[in-house]
C-alpha cells in the first residue's frame, strides 16, 4: 500500500540553511518537499500555490519573522502545521510562535534524523515537545505579566467540564491519549473525544496551546 508522502515547506532566509535541510529531507522516502521561501511575508502564497502539509519555519528573518508568518497562516482555513527552527531552547519568540498555533519547534543543530522525525510526528497530529522543554520556555518567559495571565487563562478554563478540564491538564503533562485513558478510566475514543472538544470550546489549533493554556492557569506547578 502506497502512502501519499507529506508535503513539507522550507521557510528560511538562509540559502545554505535551506539547501542543507532540502538535502536532508530530500532522503526520506515519505516526504517531498513542495516549496520553499526566504522570507515570511512569501509564506503565504507559497502555502496558497503549493498546499503544504506541514512549514519547518525559521524564527528569525529580517523583513516578516517566522512569529508573524505562523500566526498570519493558522488564522487560515485548512492551515497547515508549523515546526519552527531557531538557535536558542529558551528563545522567547518560540513561546509566542507556539501560543499562535506553532505544533512545536526544533533547533537548527539537532541532528538531521530527529528533524526528519518532527516533520513526521506533526503531520501525524503529534506535538513534538517535550513536557520538560514547553516548561522550561514557559518559565523563561513568565515575568511580570504572569498574573494577568494567569486569570485569563483561569477564565477560558471555566468553560470546560470537570472531565474536559483532567483531560486538559493530562495533555499538559505530556501524556498520550493512551496514556489519559489508563490514568482516568475512560477509553482512548472517548480521550479523543474530549481533547476534540477542548480544541473547539477553547478555539485552540492543537495539544501544544492546550498544555501552554494549564501552564498559564497554574494547574501544571505542582509537580507534574
């Protein structure tokens, strides 16, 4: 049985960068890459003309950043999903590109495998950070506008049911569907079902925003 390969955008205004991560990509049998574009104000015509499924987006670039290009392109319909690459773990342009819909991120020297495996995980609907590392980030942008955060996302939360809400801080622990079924006795349909409806009544684009949403609200610092 053949699978359709997934379709993947280079976005990065390094001419090297993007040729090392053509070469890099172009040797996985799963995946062709469709386009690319030095800039983010190209991003979205590129992504109207070639209908990636997923964007790997460098953070950094000197006219339109990767932050305002993923936020202009999950604001559309059908957008696809955006892996950002940066430098730095505890880059504070992450954290927003992830609260504006990002599925995750990778650095620029992680090893050419594991980047072909994030492309991989997020087209499958995986987020691919780490419970450790969106904490770590969250931690390192916290500051002083923590507790006003805080109440806002303590008042999106008011809109789930008790069993939506342990779902959610399930999702931000990092656990799997599988994983939240087991913990709360309920089935992995029924988990699928609730993280569904946390997406739609809190209008969040994946499990990602879900986990950075119970961080905000502090339901994530006891430990978990």
């Amino acid at each position: 049985m053949t699978t359709t390969p997934i379709r993947l955008l280079l976005v990065d205004d390094d001419p090297l960068v993007r040729a090392g991560l053509s070469l890099m990509m172009g040797g996985a049998g799963d995946i062709e890459i469709v386009g690319e574009a030095a800039d983010g104000g190209e991003v979205e015509d590129v992504v109207e003309r070639t209908r990636p499924d997923v964007v790997l987006m460098d953070i950094r670039m000197p006219s339109v950043d990767g932050l305002t290009a993923t936020r202009r392109l999950r604001a559309r319909p059908d957008a696809p999903q955006v892996v950002v690459l940066t430098t730095f773990h505890a880059d504070e342009q992450v954290l927003h590109a992830l609260r504006a819909g990002a599925a995750g991120f990778v650095l620029k020297d992680t090893p050419p495998g594991e980047i072909v495996d994030a492309v991989r995980r997020v087209a499958a609907g995986e987020p691919v950070l780490s419970p450790a590392v969106t904490r770590q980030l969250m931690r390192h942008a916290a500051g002083t506008a923590a507790d006003s955060r805080q109440a806002r996302a303590r008042e999106r939360l008011a809109a789930l049911n008790d069993r939506e809400r342990e779902v959610a801080v399930a999702v931000g622990r990092g656990l799997a569907n599988a994983q939240i079924a087991a913990e709360l006795f309920m089935s992995v349909a029924t988990v699928k079902t609730h993280v569904s409806r946390i997406l739609a009544k809190l209008d969040l684009n994946n499990r990602v925003q879900i986990a950075l949403l119970a961080y905000d609200a502090g339901l994530l610092e006891d430990g978990h």
